[in-house]
C-alpha cells in the first residue's frame, strides 16, 4: 500500500464521487428535503430507535444543529422523539411510518437512477466500477475525522 497516493488521481476520486452523489441528491429528493435531512432520515431508519447523542456521532453534526434538523423532521412527521426508557434525561429517535415510506421512496429512486446511469456506460466501465465496490465500501467506512471537515 503506498504511503503517498498522486494528489491528482485524489482529487479526481473526490470531485467524482461528490458529482455522483450530487446528481443523485438533486434528481431524488424532488426538493423535498436537504441533503443533511435525507441522511439523517436514513441514518434513523437504518439505526433507529437511537439518542440524538448518537445519531449526531453517526452523522458526523453536532447534537444542537441534529436537534434542530430532526425538529425540522418532527413537523414534517418523519420523525418521532419519545423519552428512553433507559434514562429518563435522554430522548430516542424513531421514524414514523410516513418516514420509512419517505425513506423506501428515496432509496428506490436513487438506485434506480443509479441503475440508469451504470446501464448507460459502456459494460466493461460499469463491470470494473462494480468490482470497485469493496474497495468503496470500505472507504465509507472508515471513521470520520479528517474527511467530515473537508469540502467537496
């Protein structure tokens, strides 16, 4: 594994998946709900019920700006609170089941976009990007730090 990777074929990878996530953002949430919402959205379909304490770490935003955007979440009837049962001082977030629709609705749209754009490409592109995907994935999941600051 080098030590040093060429700044270039970096930046290239960072402008290319922030395109791609862009383009899906823009042609799948209909306007409906931000970036940050949509993930946050995800994230407590995917992990809920969960405290804002963790859903904040999940996210990578700090628990006063969650607070405010699973408010925001609440009045749209996404998102429920409710008191844990295991410490009365702290609340769970759960999705509502209009949340799970809005959520299923989402991620059906952004892979089927997705699915358009891999069929469209060349089939040997589209194969070598397929076969990048434990490469990706395991990008993804590396813990934030560094990435959660920088810009695309």
């Amino acid at each position: 594994m080098p030590d040093t990777f060429d700044a270039d074929d970096v930046a290239r990878l960072r402008i290319a998946l922030a395109r791609v996530s862009r383009q899906l953002d823009r042609h799948s949430r209909g306007g409906s709900l931000s970036t940050t919402q949509a993930s946050v959205l995800a994230s407590t379909a995917k992990h809920g019920p969960v405290r804002i304490s963790d859903l904040a770490e999940f996210e990578g935003i700090n628990p006063t700006m969650l607070s405010r955007i699973v408010a925001k979440l609440e009045d749209a009837g996404l998102l429920r609170r409710r008191p844990d049962p295991d410490d009365g001082r702290a609340a769970l977030v759960e999705t509502t089941e209009a949340g799970l629709a809005q959520h299923r609705t989402l991620r059906e749209e952004r892979t089927r976009l997705l699915t358009d754009r891999l069929a469209a490409m060349p089939a040997d592109r589209a194969a070598q990007l397929l076969a990048a995907l434990p490469a990706l994935e395991a990008l993804a999941q590396i813990p934030s730090g560094p990435l959660s600051s920088e810009n695309s």
